[in-house]
C-alpha cells in the first residue's frame, strides 16, 4: 500500500478537526493554546504534501513563516495568559465571563 | 545499517526494562489501598474542592524568552547553509533581521524583564514604595477637618501602621 | 546604500530580488518607525514619558501619509495598466520579487491607515494621562499593526497576506490587554486572541487549499489558473479551490466581524481601552476589508459567481442583525460595536457590487473605497467621544452617562451629533454618501433586492444612533443616577490610578473628579474628534473632493495591474 499525497492531506484535516474542537471544548487557556498549535501545524503538514505534489517550493518556504508565525502568536497569548493570572488564583476560559451583554 | 543494531538493540532493551519493572512492581509489589491512603492529604480539614492549579509565572517567562530567541535559529540556519549563493544581499538582510531580535533585547533589558529575584524587585523605583507614603499622607480622615491632631490621633496612627506593617 | 548592495548581487548565484525602495517609503516609516521609537525609548528612558512617543507616532502617520503622494505619482498611470506587471515602466507594479503590490488601491488604503494612526496617537495621548499609563509600547504597537495592515493591503501573494494579517492581529491583540490594571482589558484580550487566532488558522488552511489547487500562492498565478484564462491549467482542481475560498472568507469574516462571526466583537469593543477600540475598529477593520477585496476581487475573480452570494448572505445578515441588536444594547461601546458590524455588512455589500462583471464593477469599488475612508474617520472620532466621556477608569459607558453630555460640555456633544449622524448617513455628512454609493452601486448592478435590504437596515440602524443623540440632548431627570454613578465612579477612579490616589481621594470632591474629563477633556483628544468630525461634514458637502483619486483607485482594484 503506497502513502501517497492524499493521506498526509488527509492526516492533516483531521489534525486541524483535533484542534478546532480542541479549541473550543477544552477550558484551560494552556491546552486552548495547544489545540491552536495543532491547527496551524496541520496547516504546515497540508503546505508540505502539496508542496511535493506539485514539486515547488514555495510551499515549503510558507513552513517556515507559518512556524515563526505561530510562535509570535503562543508567545502573545501566553503573556495575556500570564496577566491574567497575576489577578486571579486560577483561570479557565468560563471565569472571563464579565463581559457579557 | 548493521552499525546501528547496537543502538536498536539498546532501545529495546531500554524499553523492556522500563515495562518490566512496572509489570514486577504491579504484581509483586502489596496493595491494600482504603479511602484514607488515597486521599490528598493525611491529616488536616478535608479540602471540599479541587486546590485551583498555580503556575508560576516566571517559567513562562522564560518559555517565551527562548521560543523568541529559538526561532530566529529557523532563519539563520537556511541562510548560513547557502550564505556564499546569498553573498552579500542575504548577509544584509540576515544582519537587519539580526538587529531587530537584539532590539527586541534592549527592549526586555529596558524594561528589567530579565533582573529577576526579591533584591532586584525591591531594587527598582517603584513611585508605590517611598518614604514619603504614610498613612498620615494616603489615608484620608473623615471630619477631622480644621482640627488640630491630638496626641491620642498620632498614637493611633503609628499603631495602624505598625498593624499595617505587621499585615 | 541597500539598493546598490541589491543591484551588486547580480553577479552571484542568487541574486536577490530587485527592491524599488523609493516605492516602499510608506510602509517602511510605519514599520522602521515603530521600532525606532522602541529602540530610542529603551536606550534613553527619559523619552518614556508621555508626550515624546505620541508626538512621534502623529509625526511618523504623516511623514509616511506624505510619502504617499510621490508614489501615487508613480503608480496612477491608468494608461499602463495593460502592460505586464512589474515591467519596469511607471504605473501599477509589483516588487521584491511580485510579493509587494503598489498600486492606486494600496496608495488609498495605506492613506486611510495613517489617518487612522494618526487620530488614535491624538486619543492615546490624553487617555495614558488620565488612567496615569505611560510608555511607548501603545504607540510602537500600534505602528506596527498600521505597517501590518499596509503589508495585508499590498500584498500580491497569499503568504505575505498571511504576515500582514499577523503582524496587524497580534499587535492589536497585545494592544487590547495592554491596561493591566483593568480586568475587563485582559479579558477582552485573551477574548480577541483565541479567536483572532482561530480566524488566523482558518485563514492559512485557506491558503493551503488554494496552493494546493493551483500551485501558487501569488494573486497572479491563482488568477491564472482560472478557468475563464486561455488553457484552462488541468492542476486547477475545484472542490479544492472551492474549500480554500470558503476557508479564506471564514477568516476574513472574522476579522471584519461579519455576522456569523461577530460574536467576539462587542465584548472585545467593551472591554479593551477605549482609543484602542478606536484603532481596531479603523484601522484593523480597513486593512480587513482592504486584503478582502483585493484577494477576492483579484485573485478570485475567475470564481466570483461561487463567493459572490456569501458575500451577499454576509453582508445581509451583518447589516440586518447588527442593527438589530444594537437595540438591544444599553452600553454605548456594545452598541457602537454592533453598529461597526453593521457598516461591515455595508462594505460587504459594496465589495459584492464591485465583483458585477459590468458597470457596476467600478461604483462599487468606489463605493468601498469611499466608505473606508468615511467610516475611519467617524468610527475613530465616535470611539474618541467615548474615550473622552468614559472618564477615569474608562468605565462610564452607559447610555446614562451620555445624558446631559449637551449640557456639561456642548461642543463634546454637538461633535458627537455630527459623527453619529453620519453614522445614521443623515444628508450633507460623508455616511450619507457612503451609504449613497453602495446602494447606487448595487442599483446599477441589478441588486434591487440588496439595495432594499441595506436601506432597511439604513433604516433600522439609524434608530440606534438617534438614542444616543436623543440621551446626549435630553433634558436631565436623571440626578439620582448621576450620583449613584459618580459614587462608584469615584472608587473605580481611585482604584484605576492608585499613585494619585493620595491626591485624588483628598482634594477632589466626587463630582468634580467624574466629570473632569468631560468638562476639560485633555486638547489632544479633543482635537481628534474635532477632526474627525470636520472631516465628516467636509467630505459630506464636497463629496466629489478628489474624486479622480477615488476612480483611479478603484480601477486599479478592479485590475489589479
């Protein structure tokens, strides 16, 4: 059985599937993070099989600003996690409730 | 190929011993477990909810300081690998790019992110923490206004900062 | 210096991409602009103060908006638009290797962003001062999410759209949680974040699915792959294709809060700091709509009757059910966020009739870019209204607290009036025309029907407008409410600024620190709502001022080269 573009392709949905209900499933601002990872990583994985498919490389390359990229962002939502914490004792997605309407 | 049967077979002894030694410990070791043994803790008032979960917050900084400085490792690389087909247009480009992650460093240091520990803390100006904040000057006295302050009234007050300091 | 270093490498093996730099001038100021002001205020912290980075944020957005007029000068050749893209020749052209796009649109767009840096700079300065903030990272953070969203408006090739949309998002997220003394900052923040980040992963699995269908990520190469090019590719695949669209809007729609994905939007607006609102809702929202157009207007082209009825479907609903349930709202920011998500239904509708294959093409691209310049303005000056009325703490956002504003300070309120009677489009204001041209867009696209729809919402979201209006000017009743809020105010006060707390809570009797900053508000602040809504009522009666630049632009959208 050959593992051809379609599997990676497809390995690659689910991961995204994981994470996006990952994201909006679990409470912990942490694994919330992680989920997200797990999104734009399964991006990365799709880049890569068609990248290979169509022989090019400009796939490739977007790997590389897609994981810089990603970085930035935990970084930022790590430091909003952060500040946060520093006024509460605990946090999960349902205490920041107080802006509702 | 056959060099690395060493390794190979390392691994799998590693991980027979690893899975051995919790199956022995499973079968070999007494269990005789009763609600006290499993609870949290052996003695004191018996916790009604789950303990909220602290992380501390330094090792996140730290995280994020070394995802920072660990990603620009994924640019440099390709370009030290082809620096001479880059010549001097990539040099340049790598330096700027260079420039802006020691900026974002001179801005950490700046802003003394990185002077950690009680003695740096208490070392940095903090307009909060001054001599000249008592609570004769931040506590405001209700209906004392145009009287003079007795002795009782100073008493009073060193006693409430001393409860202050104590607090 | 760089130039010559770039034409010198010609002789190696890679040589480097050709840069125009003269062209880039207006994005590089914002971006070498912010972090010059974070380098100088780090080495030499006697320039952290207050005054120093505003003023160099205000001189940066013009320096960078002046720039503009050369390179329109250079790129407004209608008559080259047939030529090849990036021939060399004056007129519309790419650069750094057809990553960057300059073009007419771009110009328009970039100058759009820069009033909207430069009016929020206005606001952020007496804002810091009030809530006793200081520091430079508000203004370097808003550079950098202008010189995102220049890079998301000229971008000609989806990964660099990609950065753009990145850089403009996580600096405004930042910039959301940026009050550390408000919980209800951090938490819009962390609110903004999770899903600014989910759209921004929905956006890239779109750029993934279009690669993949077409084998490029620049404009042109998925515009060539198109089944209406001569020699239809046989890599064009479309279900794949079909996917990463729907994909690529789902991300979009986020950022412009669009209405099934609105629902970020008011807790956002309500909780993050009044002058940052002011930005996100601008410029963040314009550089949206800017890379939404160009992307789907451009490169999309060949499957606009797939996307058009989305946009339609979105643009309907974000009119109708922002209107609606701005109703709803008693707090001014809530409701003036679901007001901003009903002008983003307007200029779906707008991008809609600019995807008309016929004459409406060109209204409608013109209608969007005049509502994106209309809509900056009075958005940021309406956000600065509630900067100014939100007091310390920047928590008085009742409609009650409008109440008597016409009383207190009359020029706060008449210029409040000014700005949200635009909002409504009321006659001789820029809403009006705004509005006006992406009806008539529609109309001479044959859309009766969703000409009908936004006037109806036209309609409905103009009741909305005229409560505040209506609070601002009543006759006050409401004095036992007053000094209810003006107890809490005072606390919250005290609390929001704890280094004055020994001044404040001594000195100051409760009414006079409430009312403070709408009685005196700091001059900046006014001066940028004062601004915004001279600009208004000047674009309302001379709506054909520079209307050239307006078609030049809009063509140069619609061809893109």
């Amino acid at each position: 059985m050959r593992v051809t573009e379609t599997w990676y392709l497809t390995l690659s949905a689910l991961l995204f599937t994981v994470g996006f209900v990952g994201l909006l499933v679990r409470r912990n601002p942490l694994v919330m993070f992680m989920s997200l990872e797990l999104m734009l990583n399964a991006v990365n994985i799709s880049f890569v099989a068609f990248a290979n498919k169509l022989d090019d490389i400009a796939g490739q390359t977007a790997v590389f600003f897609v994981l810089v990229v990603a970085a930035a962002e935990v970084v930022v939502g790590l430091s909003i996690v952060v500040a946060v914490m520093r006024r509460r004792p605990s946090i999960t997605a349902d205490d920041l409730r107080s802006l509702k309407g | 190929m056959a060099q690395y049967l060493p390794v190979l077979a390392l691994l799998v002894l590693a991980g027979l011993f690893a899975g051995l030694s919790f199956v022995a410990s499973k079968i070999f070791a007494p269990r005789n477990p009763t609600a006290e043994k499993l609870a949290p803790y052996e003695c004191g008032i018996t916790p009604g909810r789950d303990l909220p979960e602290r992380f501390p917050v330094r090792f996140y900084l730290v995280a994020m300081l070394f995802v920072i400085f660990d990603i620009e490792i994924v640019f440099l690389y390709p370009w030290a690998v082809n620096y001479q087909e880059l010549g001097l247009f990539g040099l340049v480009s790598v330096l700027i790019f260079s420039a802006l992650v020691f900026e974002s460093f001179v801005y950490l240091i700046s802003k003394g992110a990185l002077d950690w520990g009680p003695l740096q803390v208490s070392r940095r100006q903090d307009p909060m923490r001054s001599a000249d904040r008592t609570t004769a000057s931040t506590v405001r006295r209700v209906g004392q206004d145009g009287r003079t302050v007795t002795v009782l009234d100073a008493g009073v007050a060193a006693e409430e900062a001393g409860s202050g300091v104590a607090a | 210096m760089i130039a010559l270093v770039a034409q010198d490498t010609q002789t190696v093996a890679l040589p480097g991409p050709p840069v125009v730099w003269s062209l880039l001038w207006p994005f590089l100021i914002l971006a070498v602009g912010g972090v010059l002001l974070v380098t100088v205020t780090s080495v030499v912290p006697v320039l952290r103060g207050r005054s120093f980075p505003a003023a160099f944020t205000c001189l940066t957005a013009l320096a960078s908006g002046l720039s503009l007029i050369p390179v329109w000068q250079r790129v407004d050749r209608l008559d080259l638009v047939g030529g090849t893209i990036g021939s060399g020749t004056e007129g519309p052209r790419s650069l750094v290797s057809g990553a960057y796009a300059v073009d007419g649109f771009t110009v328009f767009v970039t100058g759009v962003i820069c009033v909207s840096v430069f009016l929020t700079a206005l606001l952020l300065d007496g804002y810091l001062r009030r809530e006793g903030l200081d520091g430079p990272e508000w203004y370097v953070l808003m550079l950098m999410s202008a010189s995102g969203g220049v890079l998301l408006a000229s971008a000609n090739d989806l990964i660099v759209s990609f950065l753009g949309l990145e850089i403009l998002s996580i600096a405004a997220y930042v910039m959301a949680a940026l009050h550390l003394r408000r919980a209800e900052s951090q938490e819009a923040g962390f609110k903004y974040f999770v899903l600014g980040a989910l759209a921004s992963a929905f956006f890239l699995y779109g750029i993934a699915l279009v690669y993949g269908a077409t084998g490029s990520t620049t404009l042109q190469g998925i515009f060539a792959a198109g089944p209406n090019a001569a020699g239809l590719d046989p890599r064009t695949d479309s279900s794949l294709i079909l996917a990463g669209m729907a994909l690529l809007l789902v991300g979009f729609a986020f950022k412009v809060s669009a209405v099934p994905f609105h629902f970020w939007a008011p807790d956002v607006y309500q909780g993050a700091p009044s002058p940052v609102v002011a930005f996100m809702a601008s410029g963040v929202k314009v550089a949206g709509f800017a890379g939404l157009a160009r992307i789907f207007l451009y490169a999309f082209q060949p499957y606009w009757a797939d996307w058009r009825p989305a946009i339609a479907a979105l643009a309907v609903l974000s009119t109708i059910v922002g209107g609606l349930l701005a109703l709803a709202q008693r707090n001014v920011k809530r409701m003036l966020a679901y007001s901003s998500i009903n002008h983003a239904g307007f200029m779906l509708l707008a991008i809609h009739a600019a995807a008309s294959p016929d004459d409406g093409g060109q209204r409608g691209a013109e209608a969007l870019l005049f509502y994106l310049l209309a809509y900056t303005v009075m958005v940021t000056g309406t956000f600065g209204v509630a900067t100014i009325v939100g007091g310390r703490g920047d928590g008085r956002h009742d409609l009650d607290d409008y109440r008597g504003l016409s009383r207190s300070n009359p020029l706060l309120a008449g210029v409040m009036a000014i700005l949200l009677f635009s909002q409504a489009g009321v006659p001789f204001t820029s809403g009006f025309f705004a509005k006006f041209r992406v009806i008539g867009a529609l109309a001479s696209d044959g859309s009766y029907a969703l000409g009908g729809a936004a006037m109806l919402a036209a309609v409905i979201s103009a009741v909305l407008y005229l409560r505040i209006v209506v609070s601002m000017f009543l006759i006050d009743n409401g004095e036992a409410h007053e000094a209810d809020h003006e107890a809490v105010d005072a606390v919250a006060g005290g609390r929001a600024a704890p280094e004055a707390e020994g001044d404040t809570l001594v000195e100051a009797s409760p009414e006079a620190s409430v009312l403070t900053s709408v009685r005196a508000p700091a001059p900046t602040a006014l001066l940028a709502v004062c601004l915004a809504a001279a600009v208004t009522l000047v674009l309302g009666l001379l709506p054909d001022l520079g209307g050239g630049i307006l078609s030049d632009a809009a063509s140069a959208l619609l061809l893109a080269g």
